[in-house]
C-alpha cells in the first residue's frame, strides 16, 4: 500500500494494530460484496454488530467501552474503512462521531450508560439529523421545532439525506427550543419507534449507493425532557460533531484514493497495448507520479492533523482545510485512476469509478467544497462572505 513518505514507520503497536485489524475485516468480509451492494443499492448490515466487536465506532473516546485509541488510531481507521467504500467509512463515522460523540459530549450519564455501550457494539445504530429540505450549508436556519409541554417536548419537523434514519434505533436530531425567547438549538434524543416518526429510505442515489440514505419525519412527536442532551445549546453543538466526523472524512477520503492508486498501478503493470504494459508509456507514468505525490500530500496533512488534535490545539479551520483538500484530491484522482482502467474502469468490477461517484457525496456532505472555502476565506481575512 502507498506510503511513499513512510510515515507508517511512526505508528506505534496499537496504530498498526487498528489499521490491520481493519485491512483484515475489509478484505475478508465486505471486499467481495462491496460492488454488488453498491449495485444493489445495499448495505451489509449484517456487518454493524462484527464492526463493533472490533472496536470501529468512536475508539477515540474514553469510557463507556470506549478504548480511547490515538487520533492518528482513528483516522487510519477512517482510511482503512474507505479504502473499501465511502460508505462503510461513512456507517463508522455517523455512528462514532455524529452519534456517541455528541452523547458522549453533551449527555447526562443516564444518556451515556444507556446508549453508549449499546452503539459501540453496534447492538444499536443511530443517526443524525441536521439537514433539512430547504436548510443545508446553512443549518442556522433549522425549522425543526420543540415545544415543551410539562415534563416533555413535542418536536416538529423533517429532516433529509439522513445517513442510516432508515435503519436507526434513535436519531440525534437538532430543533429549535421555542420555550427560550432565544429559540437555542438544542440536542434531543428521538427513539424511531416513537410515534409520529416516519424514516422514509431515499432512492435512486448515484452515489454512495452502499449507504442507507433516508429522511426523518417528526409529526408531534413526544419525547420526556430527560431525552434533551443537556449539555450543550445553540450551533456549537452539531457544529463540534460535524468537527469530529470532518477529521475522519479527511483521513477516510486518503483511503479511497489510495485504493484507486493501486488498482491503477496494478492495471498499468499488468496490461498490455503496442506490445508493452502501458504503464510503461511516459503518459501513464505521469499519471501514477501525480497521483502518488497528491496521495502522500493528503498522508502529510492528516498526520499533522492528529497532532494538532491530540495535544487539543486543533481549530475547525485545520478540519476544513484538511478535508477540503483531502476529498478534492481523492476525487481529482478516482478520475484519472479510472481513465487509466480504459473501459474495464467504467465496470463495477474495478474500484475507480464506483470510489468517484461516491466521493461526489463526501465532497458534498459535513460541509460542501464551497463552504469549506468559505470557512478558511473567512479565517484568513476576518471577512465572512457567507452571511
Ligand atoms: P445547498 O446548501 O442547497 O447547496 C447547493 C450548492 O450551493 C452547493 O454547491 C453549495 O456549495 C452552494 N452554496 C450554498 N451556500 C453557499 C454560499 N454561501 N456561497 C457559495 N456557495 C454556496 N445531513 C445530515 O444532517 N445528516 C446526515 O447523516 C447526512 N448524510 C448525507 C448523506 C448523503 C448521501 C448526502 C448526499 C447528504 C447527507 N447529508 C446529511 C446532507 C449534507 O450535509 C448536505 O447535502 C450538505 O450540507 C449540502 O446541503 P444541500 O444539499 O442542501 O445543498
């Protein structure tokens, strides 16, 4: 596997061993289905409770059965996972850092016990529900609402491009707190077997197809007071999740492009035209060069990354940059690895094309492109151009 800088040679035992851990199960149990899940439009959900018996949700958390694994730990993770499909990545970090984290974070310590062990086995599967119909770059203006009614809140609202609403146990959703003149946005932890919720399945993706994607419908939807997550108010609280999940993507997105870099090494190697591997031709090599330094570039940014976010000096600008740059890149380079492929690169049965039309979801969601300019435009000129 690339790791032409050999930055591999600083991982400690426990980092190796979560990257292998999670090359093995990659490789044994989804690898060979990915592509006709993808096809399919399915996910392995057989997978969930194997993928928390192995520690994949939230290690990077403390307590609770949490092990509390290194940042670097965690992002090699996100790799490993991508390097299969953007949307195993995605089932790990909704769940892990849209989900427990946010529990972990901001809940009361009966949330914690109840939930916590529960999603990190993967006995339970959770979701999150910021984005709404007409509000997604800019969440501030949720319409989702809360109402408190004596000891309990009825909520009202939909949200949409749900990760895994359909197949949720509970949904973190963020709404409006209209019994505070302020109406703050607040956390609240909604049961989908509640009534009044509808989780209807989103059909038809060309993109990240191996991936449940559905919406959450809240119609008076009654919840006690106690399923409020207590510690947090106002945008701090989806936007510090959105943190979390943005530092994997920017490390999981490294994963996807590096299998497409190796799967067009192996073609170039292995395939022949005008009597020689075209990975001969000067024009292929330039192709492999460009993709290696933009991989090895990307490798450089996350290690940085977990530095700065290991000893807590890592700002969400860092996160922004980091997963501008990392999925830019892994999309850039899934079309040129697929090029290279010549028609079989078009064809299910090579990772390219399938890994491009999935990064097309990543460069969209936990904040689009644009935004993440937006965000370092702001930081860099103390000039906000998105109001
Ligand atoms: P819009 O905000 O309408 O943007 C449309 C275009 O306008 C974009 O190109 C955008 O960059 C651009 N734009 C917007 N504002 C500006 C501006 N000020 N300046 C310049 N350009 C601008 N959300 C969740 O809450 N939970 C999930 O689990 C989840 N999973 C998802 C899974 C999938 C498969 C997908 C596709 C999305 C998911 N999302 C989820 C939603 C995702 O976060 C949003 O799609 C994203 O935030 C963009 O919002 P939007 O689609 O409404 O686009």
């Amino acid at each position: 596997m690339l790791d032409y800088l050999g930055l591999e040679s600083d991982l400690d035992e426990e980092e190796r061993l979560i990257q292998e851990t999670a090359r093995d199960f990659v490789e044994d149990n989804v690898a060979p289905d990915i592509g006709q899940h993808w096809i399919d439009g399915t996910f392995p959900t057989d997978l969930i409770p194997k993928m928390g018996e192995l520690g994949f949700y939230a290690p990077n958390l403390e307590g609770y059965g949490s092990p509390n694994v290194s940042e670097t730990a965690y992002g090699l993770l996100m790799q490993e996972l991508e390097a299969c499909d953007s949307g195993l990545r995605s089932m790990a970090s909704v769940q892990g850092a849209l989900v427990m984290y946010p529990i972990h974070a901001y809940g009361s310590e009966a949330q914690k016990e109840e939930w916590l062990p529960a999603l990190g086995q993967g006995e339970a599967v959770g979701c999150f529900g910021l984005t709404e119909p007409e509000h997604g770059s800019n969440p501030t203006a949720m319409e989702t609402q809360a109402e408190k009614d004596g000891d309990e809140y009825v909520l009202n609202g939909s949200k949409t491009w749900i990760t895994n609403s359909p197949i949720a146990d509970v949904a973190v959703v963020w709404a409006r707190d209209t019994s505070a003149d302020d109406t703050p946005v607040r956390g609240f932890l909604v049961e989908t077997d509640r009534d009044g919720v509808t989780t209807n399945k989103i059909d038809e993706k060309l993109s990240l197809r191996a991936s449940i994607t559905g919406e959450i419908g809240l119609q008076n939807v009654r919840v006690p007071e106690t399923n409020v997550l207590p510690e947090v108010e106002g945008m701090k609280g989806p936007l510090s999740c959105l943190t979390q999940a943005r530092y994997g993507i920017a490390w999981g997105a490294i994963g996807a492009a590096r299998d497409c870099f190796e799967t067009a090494r192996e073609y170039a190697t292995d395939r022949e035209q005008f009597g020689t591997p075209i990975g001969q031709f000067q024009l292929q090599q330039d192709k492999l060069a460009e993709m290696a330094t933009q991989i090895s570039l990307a490798q450089l940014l996350a290690h940085r990354l977990a530095e700065l976010k290991e000893r807590g000096d890592m700002r969400p600008q860092h996160v922004s940059m980091s997963k501008r740059n990392n999925v830019r890149m892994a999309r850039n380079q899934s079309r040129i690895a697929r090029e290279m492929l010549g028609g079989n690169g078009i064809t299910a049965d090579y990772s390219p094309m399938r890994h491009m039309a999935n990064l097309e979801t990543v460069y969209t969601y936990e904040g689009t492109h644009d935004i993440h300019t937006l965000i370092l435009g702001e930081d860099l000129t103390g000039l906000q151009a998105y109001q």
